[in-house]
C-alpha cells in the first residue's frame, strides 16, 4: 500500500516546515530546502529528523 495522496499534501519537513516530496522509487520523502531524505519503512513514511539522510 503505497502513500496516499492525501498524507503526501499534509506531510511537512518536521526541521524547517517546508514542503515533501515523493522520490521517484517512492522509498521516501525529500526535503528540497534542508536537503533530507526520509525513508518510508512498511509504508510509514519516518519524519524524525535524527533518522534523515543528508542527500
């Protein structure tokens, strides 16, 4: 089961608020602004900043 659309729209980075996007393998969710990657475990996206990945 894949994200939904809706949880994509109210989803926010949780370091500067800033807007989410899916990556294109859709195995997490990226921060343009802070430039994290989280990663997206048993499709639950995890927003814990001490679990992002610098991209």
């Amino acid at each position: 089961m894949a994200l939904s659309q809706e949880l994509l729209e109210i989803l926010a980075c949780p370091k500067c608020k800033g807007d989410v996007r899916l990556t294109e393998t859709a195995d997490g969710l990226v921060c343009g602004a802070c430039r994290l990657l989280y990663p997206i475990k048993d499709d639950i996206p995890v927003m814990l900043i001490d679990e992002a990945i610098p991209v």
